[in-house]
C-alpha cells in the first residue's frame, strides 16, 4: 500500500505542456510542492521509469495484483518513451495576474456624432408593388 501511495503522490500532479496550456487539478499546488521537493528524482522521466518497473516486480508474483503489475508495466514503458524523447516534469505554477489600472480601461466618450445618411436618404421610400 505504501507503493501506491508513492504511486499516486508522482501521478496526481499534471506536468506543464511545451505548447498550449494545461489545466490544473484540484488541490494539485500542493501535491506539486511536495513532488518539487524531491528536485530531479521526481522530475527525470527516467528515474520514473525504473521506479514503476521495479514497483511491478514484487506484483506480479501474485494473482490478484496482476493487473496492476501490467499498468505499473505499461506506464514504465510510457515515460521510458518520454525520457528518450527528451521530456521531463515540469510544475505548473500559476503567473500572478496583473491588476488592470482603473485609468487606464476606461475610455473618453466619443466626440463626433455618429454618422448620419445625407437628408434625402432619410426620407421613406415608397414601397414598390404592394
């Protein structure tokens, strides 16, 4: 049980995407300082790798715990993948949001009429046809 905890304390924290942007899963900033505190360890996909394929190991020797010996197998060989591909973990911290200056937003009133159609054109049309 210990070993799933381990487990869901690295997996719970989403990582920050390259491009685009990721949203944040509840209750994630603290968990992420918890894995941030583990500096490289947590962060380097392949030390990930081998910490779920040795996980597995002591799982497969038992019928019941089987089909989490395939899942902590398929997920070593995913972030396998990631490390060579040259990823990493990366938290998300959120950037402070600027305040907008009152001053700033607001906008003077404009100072021309709106235009208006020439004098004829404002006269109605007789309809055509009725």
């Amino acid at each position: 049980s210990a070993a799933g905890v381990l487990v869901c304390l690295l997996e719970y924290p989403r990582s920050k995407r390259k491009k685009g942007s990721t949203m944040e899963r509840c209750g994630q900033k603290y968990l992420t300082a918890v894995v941030k505190l583990f500096g490289p360890l947590s962060r380097n996909y392949y030390i990930r790798a081998v910490l779920h394929a040795a996980l597995a190991v002591p799982a497969g020797f038992l019928l019941s715990t089987i089909l989490g010996t395939v899942c902590l197998g398929i997920a070593s060989g995913i972030y396998l993948l990631a490390a060579v591909r040259g990823e990493e973990w990366r938290p998300i911290e959120q950037k402070p949001r600027e305040r907008p200056q009152a001053g700033g937003t607001i906008k003077p009133p404009p100072s021309n009429p709106p235009p208006r159609p020439p004098p004829d054109a404002r006269k109605k049309q007789p309809e055509v046809g009725g």
